[in-house]
C-alpha cells in the first residue's frame, strides 16, 4: 500500500547523515552506509542525481543508489546504473516505498540514455520491478602449494598515476569479452583506494610485472593483470591466492592458468544476479547467446569501494 504525502528526490548536500541512519536502521549494521559514503567519495562517476531518496512527514525513510557503470554487453560497451543498496526504515517496509525508489530511479535512466540497470538482491522482491536473473559470480581455485616457482624476483608498489595506461591496457585485455563487467576509467580512485591491497609489482630490471587486487591484509584476491604469462605467474607465485575472482573466458585463464594447479567453477547465471532493461530488447541477443552456449554467463568486476565492505 502506498503512503500519501511520500516525496522522493535526489540527494542535496545535508542529506548525507539522514542517508547513512536509513541504510543502518534498514540493515542493522553500517555496511551499507559505508558503502554509499565510500561511492560518494571514492567512486568518479557518483552523480547525486542518482541517489534517490524517500521522504515522509519531513523524514528521510528511504534511500537507493544507483551508480553510473560503463559495462560489456557483447563485445560492446553501454551506459548502466548499479543499483546497492536500497533502504527502507523498518517500521515502514512493505508499504511500497522501495518501489517508488526504483521506479524514480528506473525513470532517471531511461531518460539520461542507460540501457539497463543491474544489481545482486533477493530475487523474488526485484522481480516485481522488472528485474531477471542475468549473471553471476566466477572463481578460479588455485593450489597455491603448485604453482610453479617464480621465474623473477619481483617488488610491490603502490599504484601510481603513470600506472594507469598500462592497467587500463591490461584490463582491457582481461575483461573485454566478458558480459556484465564493470569497465575501469582513468583515475586513479579506479585502481587504488585506502583500505584495498592494490599492487603493481614491478621487475629488478624495471618492468611492469603485474597487478594485483585484493581485499585488506591478503583475506582474498579479486584480480591480476598482466601482459606477460611468466611474468604473470611469478605475481601468482608473490600472492599464494587459494581463489581468484576472475572469469574463464579471461587473458589470464586462457594464457597463464594451467589444469595441473588452477580450476575455474562451472559459470552459472545466480537467481541473485539481475538486471532490467531500460532500453527494451537491449538484453535479448545476450540472453539467446548464453542459452544456446554461444556465450558464457557474464560476472560483475566491481568497484573499489565495494571491496571494503
């Protein structure tokens, strides 16, 4: 049921308390506060016209997110908005206040020219707003006691702005044919962050090896980049990663990985994993190449600040 008086706007300076007490109220925790704080200081594409908010009786009572994303989508790059998180206080959940923050959100994007939007949730909730199971989540296992010994000594060091080149070349390379990844820009909030174990582990003789991304004090490894696969793997044999979040149909799994110690997990679209589409039909090829095997299912690289939290 709908509440009279309800008004949703976008985000306007001052609102950014209110917005962290919702998203804590609603989750009962600061994850998702944190979240929305580190995308509006880290991420470069926040917009605040896409962080919608719920407004009753001159109180904040809900909030969602959408950032902007430029994603792959069969060889091709197109304009998306992820939707995390989408809060309700709980004393007025199920009273239809999410559905008029996605639905203002949905309408922003249609006309601003973004295709579609997507986002990880409960499957049965979203769907009733027009969201489908589109992807899901890689791995690649790895025996970290058989990898081969390095081949080169290599040092880590921060990631620097003369840096960026080089790894948009690399991710380019890594990500470029798989669906639903989230492209990298050219700043360097893109690549490096407070609070992420970002490295770019270069050679004694002054080459760019690698690099690496992982969550604070090695607890996991989300990505490596290389141009090279000796090179490549003297950075595995570096970081030991017992799983890597990255996907099959990838540079590094068909160049560098071998079957006598790495294993990717079957790839499987996750009732979880959704989108919906802004521009109708923009799904549909993606969707047939994926049923008849053409293609595998696509998996969300996200940002920086989502590795925080």
């Amino acid at each position: 049921m709908d509440i009279n008086g309800l008004h949703i706007r976008s985000e306007m300076p001052g609102d950014e308390g209110e917005i962290d007490n919702v998203n804590c109220l609603a989750f009962g925790q600061m994850d998702e506060a944190h979240l929305v704080r580190l995308i509006r200081l880290y991420y470069p594409e926040f917009d605040h016209r896409y962080s919608v908010t719920a407004w009753y009786k001159d109180r904040l009572v809900g909030h969602a997110l959408f950032s902007p994303a430029r994603i792959r989508l069969m060889g091709k790059t197109i304009s998306a908005l992820a939707v995390a998180p989408v809060a309700v206080i709980p004393e007025l959940q199920g009273r239809g206040i999410g559905g008029h923050l996605l639905s203002y959100g949905h309408n922003q994007g249609k006309r601003d020219g973004f295709a579609l939007t997507f986002l990880r949730g409960h499957p049965t909730y979203y769907r009733r707003f027009g969201y489908q199971p589109c992807f899901g989540s890689c791995g690649i296992h790895i025996d970290p006691e058989k990898l081969p010994e390095p081949t080169q000594c290599l040092r880590p060091y921060p990631v620097r702005p003369a840096d960026i080149p080089w790894l948009m070349e690399q991710f380019a390379a890594e990500w470029c044919d798989v669906d639903f990844c989230w492209q990298r820009g050219t700043s360097l909030r893109d690549w490096s962050m407070l609070g992420v174990n970002a490295i770019i582990w270069w050679t004694e003789f002054g080459r760019r090896a690698a690099y690496t991304l992982g969550w604070p004090g090695r607890r996991g490894w989300q990505m490596v980049l290389a141009d090279e696969p000796l090179l490549a793997r003297s950075a595995l044999a570096m970081i030991k990663p017992k799983l890597l979040r990255q996907h099959p149909a990838g540079w590094l799994a068909r160049n560098v990985l071998s079957p006598e110690w790495s294993k990717a997990r079957e790839m499987r679209i996750e009732e979880s994993a959704m989108a919906c589409e802004l521009k109708l039909g923009v799904l549909k090829p993606y969707r047939k190449a994926v049923e008849s095997g053409e293609r595998l299912p696509g998996c969300c690289s996200w940002p920086l600040p989502f590795m925080t939290c």
